[in-house]
C-alpha cells in the first residue's frame, strides 16, 4: 500500500526528526562515554499548571461524566468562561454559542480550519517561517501553499506588499501568528490590523494562530479580537500549553466570526470529540481564578532568557534578543556556515557531540534556514550546563 500524495507532501515533520535523533542519542551515550541528554527542542514547559487547576481536575474525576463523552453541548460553562475572560482581558462582549469552540490545542484549530474553509486547489498563505500545523493544514486541504517570507533585517515583520494584487484575489485564507513561533519576536498589533484590512479587502479568512498572548516579554501581544473586522473575516485560536503550562493536557480554544466557527464545528464533529470535562473544569477555573498566573511566570522566562544569552555571548555566540518568552531564535555561526553545515547538519553534530538538542529553523520553513531554536525549558542551572557543554565543542570547531 502507497502513501496517500498529502502525506507524502507533509513528509515527517521536524518535531518527529527530533524525537527520533533523541532516541537514537540516548540508546548510546552510555556506551560511548557521552553525557545524558539535554533536551531543548520541545516548547513543553517544565513549570506546573496553577495548583488550583490540577487540585479542580482531581476533584473532577470522580465524577462519571468525566469519563463519558463530551459532546458541544456538555462545552457550554467552558464556552461561557471563555466569553467572560474575553470580556476581561479585550474588553469585548461574546456570544458563547455562536462565537467560541473547544478545541484540543490551538494546533487543532490551524490544521483543521483549511478542510472547513478551503476547495482543492485554493490558495492559503502563511507567514515562513511559521509553525508546522499552518503549512500541514493547507497540505490536508489540498490547498497551493503561498508563502510570506519574513526576514531577520525586518525584524521578522512581514511585508504585505511583497505579493501582488493579483496574488491577492487569488488568496482564500491567512495564516498570521504573533507573537511568532519560532522566531520568539513579539510582532505589534498594526501588522495583525493590516492583516485583517487585506482580509476584509481581498475576502479571505484570516487565522490568527495566539498561544503565546500572555507570554510578551516586551511590548504588548497583538490580538485579533482588538482588531475592527475580524467579526466579519475572522478567527483566532487560544492556548492553555503555555502560558498555563498545560500542554500535555491538550486545550485550546477558538474565538471568531460565526460562520467560521460553525464551518470549524462541523469538521471537529467527524474528527473527534471533546476534552474530558474533568480537563474542561481545570481549564474553566484556570480562566476564572488565575487570570494573572501568566504573569507569575513571565520574570522566570526572562532570567532565563538574559542568563542564557549573556552565557553564549560570552564565547562569542551573538543571539538576538526573544521579546516573547519560552524561545531563543539563534543563528548559525559562521564557522559552521563556512564548513557547509545546514542548520540541520548543526543540530545533529551539536546533539552527537554534547548530548544538547536544538530544533533546526529550516523545519519551520526555508525562511528558518540556517537558524535554531533553543526552549527556556529548564531551570536556569540546566541552561547553564547545557551552554557548558557547548563552548569546548564550540571552540574546538570554530
């Protein structure tokens, strides 16, 4: 039996790449004398969810419904705990049934959405480099993949203006994401707002991929929901993985114009149903009783964000500041470019030689080609051995 012509287009994602590389390192390190592994390539944060969360899902256990299926109807308090906390952090009034879905991860919501909005053949675009479920998305719809390069000179923002009005009409749907995964740059609202205007002007959906909205470090998080319009164009998916340290736990959720949220609704009742309502009332007190936790963990990404850089720069690896926290987007030194290493190749001998995984950009787009991406996943001790394992090898090859 032959693969299906999408999954060989997908082909295996960067993430799968890691996971296997990971494997093979820790079968033999002990043999070859090599230290344990050190694993910075996964955005899984090592911090706890809020205790109240993880005390409310216990609780919730026991009780049988949270075992049984949960169909749309049973997400009605989580659907109604979302449009209060719109309220409360935009400001804005929601309509619960109309305008808010369940979702198991906000990278649901970007993979799913091209199958409830797009023909075979139409075109999306997306922003590269950008996160894998936004190029996957469009590969199981069928869709001609158009991309947006951001560019480090720019500061990563992307120039609308690239494409022409031609390819413009031609676009159905918009994949944006800021703050930016993997570039860890926050992005300013009027980027989003020329988004949306390009949207209402060109009809097309725009997807407004947040799961870092409470994870800005400098400035403040764009947001679709400030934007005029995305009632009539819109759509913006949310996440608990980050900034409520949840990940494992799989809940998101999205919030947007009716008809998208309905188109959405009816993909997700073929694909699955939803969260435990035991994970659903964690989530719901999560939103309702620790609406400032985010917070409490911004200053521990930014201890490990300076800690970390400062510890490079000191033999002489320069790394762009992050102004959102949970990533560093470090560029390949030029010794390894002048050996013709890949980023790809880098990663691999970087892991082979002192047991540290980085993400190689180019698996988030050739826009991320000769970049890595290094997560702020351990306590600062662990960073600080992980760059101690690094400088030797580093002075030794460049």
């Amino acid at each position: 039996m032959n693969n299906s012509q999408r999954l060989n287009r997908l082909g295996i994602g960067v993430f799968e790449r890691n996971d296997q590389r990971k494997e093979k390192y820790k079968s033999f390190y002990l043999r070859k004398n090599k230290p344990p592994l050190l694993d910075l390539s996964l955005g899984s944060s090592d911090l706890l969810p809020p205790a109240i969360v993880i005390e409310e899902i216990k609780k919730s256990l026991s009780s049988p419904l949270s075992s049984s299926y949960s169909l749309h109807a049973a997400t009605k308090p989580f659907r109604e705990a979302v449009a209060t906390w719109c309220t409360k952090r935009f400001g804005i009034e929601i309509n619960p049934e109309k305008e808010v879905l369940l979702l198991v991860g906000s990278q649901e919501g970007t993979a799913h959405l091209p199958l409830a909005v797009l023909n075979s053949g139409d075109s999306g675009l997306i922003m590269d480099p950008s996160y894998p479920s936004h190029r996957g998305g469009l590969i199981l719809a069928d869709a001609h993949i158009e991309k947006l390069l951001l560019n480090a000179d720019d500061r990563w923002k992307p120039n609308f203006d690239s494409l022409t009005n031609s390819k413009w009409d031609q676009l159905k749907m918009m994949i944006f994401g800021f703050p930016h995964n993997p570039t860890a740059q926050v992005g300013e609202q009027s980027w989003l707002e020329e988004a949306v205007n390009r949207g209402l002007k060109h009809d097309l959906v725009i997807a407004h991929d947040n799961p870092y909205l409470d994870l800005a470090l400098e400035g403040e998080a764009p947001a679709l929901l400030r934007c005029n319009g995305w009632r009539e164009c819109g759509i913006e998916f949310f996440s608990f993985s980050k900034a409520w340290c949840m990940g494992g736990l799989r809940l998101g959720f999205a919030v947007g114009a009716e008809k998208l949220i309905k188109a959405l609704k009816e993909i997700k009742g073929v694909i699955d149903f939803n969260q435990s309502l035991a994970l659903q009332n964690g989530a719901i007190t999560a939103l309702n009783e620790s609406l400032e936790w985010p917070n409490n963990i911004l200053e521990i990404y930014r201890e490990r964000r300076d800690r970390t850089i400062n510890s490079f720069k000191e033999f002489g690896w320069e790394i762009p500041n992050s102004s959102m926290a949970l990533y560093l987007w470090m560029p390949i030194p030029n010794w390894a470019s002048n050996r013709g290493w890949s980023d790809e190749q880098f990663a691999i001998n970087l892991l082979e030689e002192t047991g540290v995984a980085l993400t190689p950009g180019s698996g988030f787009g050739m826009g991320g080609k000769a970049w890595l991406r290094l997560a702020l996943v351990r306590p600062v001790k662990q960073l600080e051995e992980a760059v101690s394992r690094i400088k030797p090898w580093w002075n030794a090859n460049s």
